[in-house]
C-alpha cells in the first residue's frame, strides 16, 4: 500500500500503541518506554524532543524496527511491524522506511551515486531506473555536483544531504531522522532542515525527526516531547510563525528543566 | 595482576588470535610430526644403510628454513593484530601503566598463545607421525613388522627451538609498537579504523596492462630462452635473471592495478554494476586490495614456488622410476673403465709403482673377477672372499651372463686436444636438429655389432643385422633426446666415419634394449652408436668401458645372489679397484655396482624423500600463504563492521551482506592462486622439457596427493575465513548504533 492509498483512506502512516520497552532482567530493570502511544498522518512532519536519556532514541528505534518493543503494537501503513519476522522486517525496512543518522553512516569507499543507488540495487530495481531516480532525487536536494565524489570529498552538510538523498530514492512511507543536524555546523543545520521542509510539502514526504534541538524542531509541524519514557505533552504548531512555534517549544523545554538551553 | 590481564585480553581476542593460534599450531604438528622421520625409519623397517640420518638431517635442515617462512608470516599476522589494538595499549598508558607493564602483558599474551600453540600442535603431531609410520612403510615399500607408540626427543626439541626463535621475533616485533608510539597516536589509532585508499581507476588499470604486458613477455621468454641449467653461461643466466625480475615486476603491477582494471572494467557493464550490493561488494574489493596489493603478489609468488617445486619434484622422481624397468636388464652388473693413452702417461709421472698401461683388447670381466683383491690393514692386498669365506669368483653364481664393451668415440693415437669422430651435437645438425635445453654435447659411445647381438640374445630380443654399413642407436636417456635420435634415425641420416658410410637400419631408438647396467635413476647409456665390427677396428677407437651382465643361476635365490655380490658381512669394501694386465694397470673396477634389488630400493627412498619434501615444503608455504589471506580477510571484515550495520538498517538482508564478503573473499583467495597456476603452468611447460632427459614423463598420483592437501589447506582457510567473517558480520549488525 501506498502513502497515497493510506491517505486517501485517512488511515495514519505511522500508529504507536502503548508500546513499553524494558532493558535488564529481574531486579535490574530499565523502564526505557513506558506506555507510549501517537500516530502520524501521511504528509506530516513530526519531531520527538526530550533530553538525554528519557528513551527518544529507544522510542525511534522501535517504530523503526531497529529494536523490539517489550509489548504493544507499532503499526506502520497498516501492518504491525512488531509481528514480522527478521526477513519481512528487512523488506519491509528496505520498502516502507528510509533513514538519516546523525553521523551520516556514508559508505566510505563508495562514491555519492553509489551510496544513494544502494536501496534501490538491493531491492533490485532495473539499473536505468536506479541511475534515472539517483539523478533526480540528486537534484531536489542540491547534490548534483557531488554525485561522483567520495564521503571524505563532501563537506559535513553535503555528507548529510547525500544521507538524506538515500533515505528518500525509494520513495518510503516514512522517513526516520535521528539528530539529523547533531553534527552539523548552523548553516549546514538550516539548509538540510529546509530541504527535509521542501520535501515534506512539495513531495508529500512523512518525516519522523528526533532531537534536542529546538530549532531544528520549529521546522516541524508537531513537537511530541517526552520525559522518562513517557509522553510529556505535545505541541502543534497550527498557524504559528517558525520564531513563535520556535519560542512556545522554548518554553515547554524549560519547563521540563531546561535541557534545550544549548539549542541556540 | 599483569597474568590477569593478558589471559583476558586473549580470551576477549580469541577471534583475533584463533587463526594465528591454528597457524602456529598446524606449524607444530608439521615441524614435529616431518621430524620423526628418522625414528619412522626403524619403525617402518627400512634397513638401507644410512637413510635414517639422511632423511633425518634433511627434514631437519629444511625445517629451520620454514621456520625461517613461519617466523615471517607470524610477524606479519601479528603486526595486523597488533595495529587494531593500538587504542588498547594507549588506554593502558593513559591509566598509568608503564610501557613496560605494556610490554609485558603483551608478551604475556604472546607467550599465552604460543603456548597453547605449542601444545596442541605437539598432540595433533604426535598423533600424525603414528599415522605417517605406516605411508613411510607404503612409501618405501616396506611393511610396519611391530607397530608401537613412539615419541620423539629430537623432533621435539627441534620443534621447540624453532617456535621459540618465532616467539622471540614476534616479540621484538611487538615491542617496538609499544614502544615507538606516542600515546596520542595510540589513542587516536581506533578513530580511523578504515583508511580509505582509493587510486586513480584509469592509472591503476594502465599498471594492470603493464603488469600483465611485462608477465606476458616474461612467459614468452622463458618459453623461448628454457630454464639455464648448465649455468655456466653468463649470458643465458642474465637473460633468466631478467626474465626472472620481468615476472616479479609484473605480477606486483597486476596486483597494484587489479581495483581499478576491474571496477574500470565493471562500472561499465551498467547491468551487471548497478545490481543488489555489486558497487558496495567492488569498491570494498578494490579498497581491500589496494591496501594489500603487495602481499597478494607475495602469495603469489609463493604459491607458484610451492607449485612448481613439487610439481617439479615428483614428475622429475617419475621420470627416473619410469625407466627403472628397462634400467636394470641383469640381476648383478659390474663394470670397469680402461685408460687411454692420455691417462695412463698422466699416471705414470712421478712414481714408478704400479706402472700404468692401456689394452686394445676388452678383458673377461668373469675371469677378472676371480682376481679381485681387497687391502689389508698392513697397506698390502690379500685375494678377496665372499660372504662365505671361499674365493670369491662371479662365476660361482652366475647363470646366464653377458659382457659388453663399450668405445670412446675417440680414434686411438690422436695427437693434442683430441677431436671425437662423431659429438651429439654434430649427429643432431646432420638432421636439422638442436640440443634440447639443458643437454650438453659430448662425444658418442660405439659398440660393435656382435656385442650388441650378444646383449640381445641375453635380453631374449631378436638379433639385428646391420650387413655391411648399417647404424643403429641405443639410448635410454629420456625422451628428450631419444625423439631427436629417432629424427636422425628415420631422416636415414648418412654417417661417414673413416672411410666407411654407413645408413640406419632401423627408423627409431629402442630404449628398452638399451640399458648397459643396473643404474639408479633409470638412465645409463646417453647414446651409442651400433656399428658393424670392422668399422670399430677401422677407426681404431679406444675402448671405454666393459660391462657385465649376469643373472644368478638356478639354485641362487635373488637374496643368496645380492648377498654374494655385495659381500654381505664383510666389514671391507671393494678398495682395491686396479685390474693387472701384464704388470700394467690397464683399467679399474667401477665403483658403482648395484644389484637390480638396489636400484628399486634407492628409487623408493627416492620417490619416498623428495615426496616427503615435497608436501613437507609445499604444505607449509601454502599455510603461510592461506594464513596471511585470512587474516588480512578478517581484519578488513572487521574494518567493515560499521558499513555491514549501515548496511542492514537500510534494509538489507543479512544473506546479502554475507554473500557479498563471500564473492570478496574468494577472490581475493583466487586471485593470488590464479595467478601462482599461471605462473606455474609456464614453468613447469619449460621444466618438464628438462625432466624428459631423464625418462617418460607422467604426472604422478603424488603430485595429485600433494595438491588434495593444499587443496584442503588452502580451501580450509577460506573456509574459516568465510565463517569467522559471517560472525563478525552477525555481531556488528546485532550491535547498537
């Protein structure tokens, strides 16, 4: 099933239901997740914000079937991936989801072009059709020009965006970021969040973003803020302006005892 | 508290440690078990005078050269574990231990695993040398009377010596990482675990082409020119030198631009490129390869040598034994040389007594026989006895027997330098014919007609007839130049000596009529020409030598006649070699004579020895080869742990990942091995032409027994390398981002 299809029937891309995780056996126990439940309709764009160790990272881990959920259910365009089997959990990660990381998990001795084909060679897409979606996809985000260039010829940004560039050629349900900006510098920070921006609403892309940086979440539409593996509350930002949506989620951070303040 | 440490430190590196570990243990097992030979000797009942310290202090002198092999890989190996725990030893420092505590929980751990090493490789030896009891005995065609369980003081010690040089290499190697480096470089050295070492693709297959030119011409040389094997041309030698250095030269070329001729090559096949995980499984490729370019020519090279030498090896020992047969026509033979002129008057000079002289008529080697005299102690001779204390006379066992003489190709009288009436090179130029490589010219042996018809009729052959001017020609001296002599032979090649012009009568050599004595190694006689009686005394040739032939007659079992012969029991040997004629010493009795018991012996401890060797050396260097590949192989796979997990969470299937370092994998493991054959296939093209001077050549069910144990090896080691790589892959996609 398409994104489109599952938008067409109002069904959310992503439904979190009460999912816990538990890490360490009998009197040792870590609460990581603690009855944690969201969706995420087709075409949003979504932020998970909390500070270090209250589970964001568990929580991504999770949906995107990196991990596995002690109980509760993750369903993901229809289908419960904590019921699938390692195979169809692999075709399904290769199909449904794409993934930017914080350090961009380039292969090194790969060039630009190969590294975004990979997905689709995997999924044994037909070789013109690989190098005709690279070439496009090249171009939305701006890396035409670094195509035949290694990881270590990249700047930090361009590095990201070729991350970027390969979590999105297979056309995937959702996009999973972790800290996508957690090692870039403020310019490369604002311009690969502007093209997350640009193909959320041109291309209808679903993005998941966790971080802990409230600028990159002024970017969203929906700030889900959680604190000690539960949901803490969650801000939409409506009508509201990038700064005021930036300064409300200032706020809420502040409150939860300030962990945002190296945000800016 | 330092013991702590290195034990845990290998146990957490056991994976690191457990092909060095298998190495060096295999090593012991080989060293040890190839050492007991001499005490395999006795058990296997091989009483042949000597052998037993032959092979003893052969195995053992080869063993301190693949020790020498050994040593150098486990440095080598060592070196790669050494490199990947870097950030350890800094750590270490950093927590306030001294480099000298550093030091030694390493050589701790050294000595850990040399250890274990050790110990497992003496049980796995121990128990290989009880088996190998009962292939010598096969090998030298003996049988295991009483079997027991046997150690060995002297392998062992051997054994140990040699791991201990290899322990204390090691270590010095070591060392200096610990103590060179500063600990920022430590420290830093885990950041980086990959160096990305990508080259130009158009530069690196420009050197693939240039390497594969120069190893081209390399092999058209070497098929051109042939092995030097005389070495006494230095021209010949520097153009085998230059041959040598093209072949060398070339194949760190092909290894230096394989990545970059194949991902040329590949990237663009666009179908076959841009296909499942084809990019990633080629850049790795060409980054490993890259990175150990130089040490995949090494093993290249190395394979070819193991090749080629035990290829070599056994077909040249099957060569020998394939004339063994027709080696020996006569249950005994004895022969005896004649002086010629020249000779005689070189002895003569100076001391007067005995006086010297040459015969013009062959003497009755049966008659003479009875006159052989032995030294005695007060330096005067007494007549010698055989084993039963009587008179020894041939003629007491002897049935059926047979002498020939054999002429120089020399006419008696010649004044200065003298010139032969016919050399094999001028014979093989009468037919539009060269030497084969490695045959030296040299004059041509004659034999009179009659002799050759008396030899016959004691082979139970058909007499020939060569009427008034017929040649034949005997040799039993290998294809290589029996084919040429069957050139002259059916060009009915004409041959004028002294007046007379004589024609072939036959159109090719019979090398089974054609042996004169019992020889080891199958090959007596490297050409004689059969003429007609009166050309002989025509051309007023000198005699050579005379050889007797004799079968024991009925009544004397093989063993009473080799006893006889050999004088069995008697402490003195035949030192008195002088045959008197007329108060002249016109000749002496040949050292060399065998019983045809002996030469079958000697061709097994033969064929048992260099087998022996063979796979003793080739089993070795193709460990150390395996060794090297594979742990180059699991160090890169676990460079390549961060990608595998990349790999996995964008989705895909572990199999793939794993079927990807599989194709890596064996061609790395092919390549090196490609080329070695290829390498080896062009020598052994120019080695056999040699090996042909000495018999027929077949290649041996040894040759086919030694390469199912590389085989084994070198398939053993991919094989781990795969699995071990497979664990490795596990573990890093089951590790958390």
């Amino acid at each position: 099933m398409t994104t489109q299809e599952s938008q067409a029937l109002g069904r959310p891309v992503l439904a979190v239901k009460h999912i816990q995780k538990v890490y360490g056996a009998r009197g040792n126990v870590t609460r990581a997740l603690q009855d944690v439940s969201f969706t995420v309709e087709a075409g949003e764009f979504v932020s998970i914000m909390g500070p270090s160790g209250s589970g964001k990272s568990t929580l991504l881990n999770c949906v995107s079937t990196i991990d596995s959920v002690t109980s509760g259910e993750v369903h993901i365009n229809g289908a419960d991936v904590t019921r699938l089997g390692p195979q169809k959990l692999t075709r399904f990660r290769r199909e449904q989801l794409g993934f930017i990381f914080q350090a961009s998990n380039l292969l090194d001795t790969l060039t630009a072009r190969e590294n975004i084909a990979l997905p689709l060679t995997i999924a044994r897409v037909k070789p013109d059709e690989v190098l005709k979606r690279v070439e496009d996809v090249a171009a939305r985000l701006s890396i035409t020009q670094v195509l035949d260039k290694y990881p270590y010829q990249m700047s930090g940004g361009q590095q990201q965006r070729v991350a970027a560039a390969r979590a999105l050629v297979t056309n995937p349900a959702l996009i999973m970021a972790d800290e996508p900006t957690g090692a870039l510098d403020s310019k490369n920070a604002r311009l690969l969040l502007e093209s997350l921006e640009t193909l959320n609403q041109r291309d209808g892309a679903t993005v998941l973003m966790v971080t802990h940086d409230s600028f990159a979440a002024s970017y969203t539409h929906r700030v889900l803020f959680i604190r000690d593996g539960r949901l803490f509350t969650e801000l939409h930002r409506g009508e509201m302006s990038r700064q005021q949506f930036f300064d409300r989620i200032m706020q809420v951070v502040a409150m939860m005892g300030g962990e945002g303040n190296d945000a800016l | 508290m330092l013991c702590k440490l290195a034990w845990g430190n290998v146990r957490r590196a056991r994976r690191d440690y457990l092909v060095y570990l298998v190495t060096l243990g295999i090593g012991v097992m080989v060293f040890y078990a190839f050492n007991t030979i001499s005490v395999q000797v006795d058990i296997a009942g091989i009483k042949e005078l000597g052998m037993r310290e032959l092979m003893g202090s052969l195995m053992a002198g080869m063993t301190i050269f693949l020790a020498f092999v050994m040593g150098f890989l486990l440095v080598y190996a060592n070196n790669f574990i050494m490199k990947r725990r870097k950030k350890e030893f800094g750590l270490y420092q950093v927590l306030g231990m001294s480099r000298w505590q550093v030091a030694r929980v390493m050589a701790l751990e050294t000595v850990i695993v040399s250890v274990a090493a050790l110990a497992a490789g003496l049980v796995a030896g121990i128990a290989l040398s009880q088996l190998m009891v009962f292939s010598t005995a096969a090998l030298f065609k003996t049988q295991v009377s009483n079997f027991r369980f046997f150690l060995s003081g002297t392998a062992f010690f051997i054994t140990v010596g040699c791991l201990a040089a290899i322990f204390l290499v090691t270590l010095v190697f070591n060392l200096r990482v610990v103590a060179k480096a500063k600990i920022v470089d430590l420290m830093s050295a885990g950041r980086r675990g990959e160096v990305v070492r990508v080259r130009n693709p158009w530069i690196s297959a420009a050197v693939f082409v240039v390497g594969a030119v120069l190893t081209g011409v390399a092999y058209a040389r070497l098929l051109h020119d042939g092995m030097p094997v005389m070495m006494d041309d230095p021209a010949e030698m520097n153009r085998f030198y230059l041959t040598t250095a093209l072949v060398i030269v070339g194949t760190i070329l092909l290894f230096f631009g394989l990545s970059g001729f194949l991902l040329k090559v590949l990237s663009h096949a666009r179908n076959i490129y841009w296909r499942g995980l084809a990019p990633f499984t080629l850049r790795q490729l060409s980054s490993r390869v890259n990175t150990v370019s130089f040490s995949l020519a090494v093993v290249a090279m190395v394979l070819f040598l193991a090749i080629t030498s035990v290829t070599s090896g056994t077909s040249l020992l099957a060569a020998m034994n394939s004339g063994l047969e027709n080696g020996t026509p006569a249950d005994y033979t004895v022969g005896m040389m004649y002086f010629d002129q020249q000779a005689a008057d070189a002895r003569n000079d100076g001391d007067a007594s005995p006086s010297y002289g040459v015969t013009t008529q062959p003497l009755d080697l049966m008659a003479e026989s009875a006159h052989r005299t032995v030294s005695t102690k007060d330096g005067g001779t007494k007549p010698m006895t055989a084993d039963d204390g009587r008179a020894y006379n041939l003629a007491d066992i002897a049935g059926k027997h047979v002498q020939v003489n054999l002429y120089s190709g020399y006419s008696a009288g010649q004044a200065g330098t003298p010139k032969p009436v016919l050399s094999v090179a001028a014979l093989f130029k009468m037919a539009g014919a060269s030497l084969p490589t490695g045959a030296g010219d040299a004059a041509l042996y004659f034999m009179k007609e009659s002799d050759y018809n008396r030899y016959l009729v004691f082979r139970g052959a058909k007499q020939v007839d060569l009427g008034e001017s017929g040649y034949l020609i005997t040799s039993d001296a290998g294809t290589s130049m029996t084919n040429v002599y069957d050139k002259v032979l059916a060009a009915g090649t004409e041959l004028k000596l002294g007046g007379h012009s004589l024609k072939p009568v036959a159109s090719s050599v019979d090398a089974t009529l054609s042996a004169f004595s019992d020889t080891p190694g199958g090959s007596s006689n490297p050409g004689t020409i059969v003429v007609p009686d009166g050309v002989v005394d025509d051309l007023n040739l000198t005699l050579e030598l005379s050889s007797l032939l004799v079968n024991y007659k009925d009544g004397i079992s093989t063993e009473q006649g080799d006893a006889y012969v050999t004088r069995a029991g008697q402490d003195s040997s035949y030192d008195n070699v002088n045959i008197v004629q007329d108060g002249h010493v016109v000749g002496v009795w040949s050292y060399m004579t065998l019983t045809r018991t002996e030469v079958y012996e000697s061709a097994n401890s033969m064929s048992a020895m260099v087998s022996y060797l063979a796979i003793y050396i080739g089993m070795v260097l193709v460990v150390a080869c395996a060794a090297i590949l594979t742990i180059q192989q699991l160090s890169g796979v676990s460079d390549a742990g961060p990608s595998c997990r990349m790999l996995s969470e964008i989705g895909t299937p572990t199999r793939q990942v794993n079927h990807s370092f599989l194709v890596q994998q064996a061609v790395l493991f092919a390549f090196p091995l490609a080329v070695g054959i290829a390498h080896s296939a062009v020598a052994l093209h120019v080695v056999i032409g040699i090996v042909e001077l000495f018999g027929h050549v077949e290649i041996s069910g040894m040759v086919g027994l030694a390469c199912a144990i590389f085989a084994v090896c070198y398939g053993g080691y991919f094989l781990i390398t795969y699995h071990m790589s497979r664990k490795v892959i596990r573990d890093a996609i089951a590790a958390r981002a």
